[in-house]
C-alpha cells in the first residue's frame, strides 16, 4: 500500500506531473487535517449518533451537545475523509462503504483503533527527539495500570479481528495437536481462532502484566477462557515451558534487535515440540533501496515506539536460519496490507 494524494481535476493532475505544487505541504497539512478529523469522529460519538440514523447537523449537534456550527464543519470535512454521506434535505448518515469499519455495532469496527491514534499522536509530537537521541518512547514499559494498556491492546485486538481468520485458516498444524504457546499474544484472538478451528487445542498467551490485564478480560468477554488463558512475564526472560504443537510470534520481531530475536527464537525451538509449528507474522519492509510502500513509514514508528525497526524478508529468513528453523511458507495476509505469514519448523 502507497500513501499519495489523488487529484480531483486535470488542472491538479498537470500540477502534479510538471511538479508545481508544493506535494510536501499538501501530504503534511492534509494528512494532518484527515487525521484528525476522522479520530474526532469517534471521540465526539459522531459515529455512533448516525449508525442510529441518519440526522441533521442541527439534530446530531443537540444529541451530542456540540455547537451546530462546529458540528456541521465535522461532518462536511467527514464528507470529504469518505467517512460520512451527506443526504437530501440536509442529512448525514455514515458513508455505505465506510460503514462496516465505523459502526460500533460492526464486528469489523475499527474505532478503537482510531481512538488509540490519540496517544500514537501524542508519541509522534516527539518524533524529532527519538531521532536525535535514539531513545524510544519504548511503549512496553508502562506501569501495569496505565490506561493506555488498555487503549492499546483493544485496537490491536479489533485490527485481530480482521486477519485472524485468515491467519489461522494458512498455519498448519501437527496431527493431534493439542498446545499453543503465543508469545507477546496481548489480546489472544489469533490463538482463540486457532483454538477454535483445531478441536482439542489450548493455548497460552504470555506477555507483560499491562498487556495480559487487558487480553484476558477481552478472552473472558468472548466466553473463551476455557480455550485460551493469560501468563504474564517478559517473552525474553520468562520460563517457556513446552513442549508445545504450536507457537505464535506474531508483531513481536519488529519490537527486538537483531540479536534478541534470535535469541528468542532459540528459546522457541527448544520449546518446540520435534514436528512443531512456528508461525511469524510480521510487517515487512520492502528493499532499503527501492521503497515501493507505506512500509518505511511503519518502521519508522517502531523504531519511535520500541527503538527497533521493521524488518527485511531476508533479515527475517536469517533470524530463523541462525536459530534452526527452516521456512516452509511464506504468504502476504489481504486482511491487514503489509503483513506477511512465515510457518517455519524446526530444521
């Protein structure tokens, strides 16, 4: 996926190919702007007035106890995100295309995620000084109570939501197999899904206490704890146990160096059962020198985020060899754009 700007008419299309407008200020300014307008749709429960109905500015102004001046300009600017549809007769409902994502009542809601870009947007302000220093923000170091733990770990669990079935459907496991280890698994929804799929297997989620608080309420309000139940403890340092059929490492890579990713997969393939499954799920940057996506710009926020970076495919491919794995599959998941499955076995 590539970040561009489209232009509306032949006029903006010639500007664009003679280079004669500034294209830095319009992806800096508007992208800003889409951002945040789109954040404030949830935030100010824009989102789900209209899912009740369509309603005027007037109405939904009243409702949510906006200024009807300040909530009209909202709307026209979520016209413009294609979030939202401006009707006849001066109504507003949700956008059909946008409405599977922006429907709290959508199983494929995404405004959790949206409301986390609130504190994602707060880390960015400090973008200049990471790079400066090369200090992180390091988001996994927050005290177990902090409530971004749970800002967090719901918007990745509704991002889950979308590829986990996907995800689970291309891993194939050992005959009869009965136990999965995921590691840094936070919400636990793609080892629910396994567990779902594969009759006779649980699974066991390992992650930091902030994180595990988090998932396991989320696993509870599934009705899913009988399947799927909550360790906390560091991926790095933590006893493993095992054997297991299965493990998961899924967004994990990108949050550890070279050299703790490989120690870490060493410390899997020791708790591997002999015919075990690994699976990794990963964005994955394209070649350094031919950057054809969106992809630079997610490791840039890792490397904001945990001071590590997004990997190459052969970076990765590495890490596993170093450690005796060898990739038997490797696919590209449709559900989430930049995100690649490997399912490695012990070699």
């Amino acid at each position: 996926m590539r970040l561009g700007l489209k232009a509306d008419n032949l006029l903006e299309r010639v500007a664009d190919w003679f280079n004669l407008a500034p294209k830095p200020v319009a992806q800096a300014f508007f992208g800003m702007m889409a951002s945040r307008t789109l954040m404030a749709g949830v935030r100010l429960g824009v989102y789900a007035a209209l899912a009740e109905g369509p309603a005027s500015a007037e109405s939904l102004a009243e409702r949510l106890k906006l200024s009807p001046e300040g909530t009209r300009t909202l709307l026209e600017a979520l016209v413009a995100c294609d979030a939202v549809e401006r009707q006849r007769g001066g109504r507003y409902r949700i956008a059909p295309r946008a409405k599977r994502w922006l429907d709290p009542r959508s199983p494929k809601y995404v405004g959790a995620f949206l409301e986390f870009n609130y504190a994602q947007w707060d880390w960015w302000t400090g973008l200049e000084g990471v790079v400066r220093s090369g200090q992180a923000v390091d988001i996994h170091q927050f005290a177990p109570e902090d409530p971004r733990w749970r800002d967090y770990i719901h918007a990745m669990h509704q991002l889950a939501r979308l590829a986990a079935p996907e995800v689970a459907a291309a891993i194939p496991l050992p005959r009869g197999a009965k136990s999965l280890l995921d590691l840094g698994g936070a919400h636990g929804w793609y080892a629910a899904e396994m567990c779902l799929r594969n009759r006779g297997l649980k699974a066991t989620v390992l992650d930091l206490e902030g994180s595990a608080r988090v998932g396991r309420d989320i696993i509870t309000s599934a009705g899913l704890s009988h399947l799927v139940t909550h360790r906390e403890g560091d991926v790095l340092t933590a006893e493993l146990g095992g054997p297991y059929d299965t493990v998961l490492l899924f967004q994990v890579m990108h949050h550890l160096s070279p050299a703790q990713n490989v120690a870490l997969l060493r410390r899997v393939r020791g708790a591997l059962a002999p015919r075990g499954t690994l699976a990794v799920l990963e964005y994955l940057r394209e070649d350094i020198d031919d950057p054809t996506s969106s992809a630079p710009l997610i490791g840039l926020h890792y490397f904001l985020t945990s001071g590590a970076a997004a990997y190459a495919p052969a970076e990765v491919e590495g890490f596993l060899d170093d450690a005796g794995f060898k990739i038997e599959q490797t696919r590209p998941i449709r559900h989430l754009p930049l995100q690649t499955l490997l399912v490695a076995r012990p070699d």
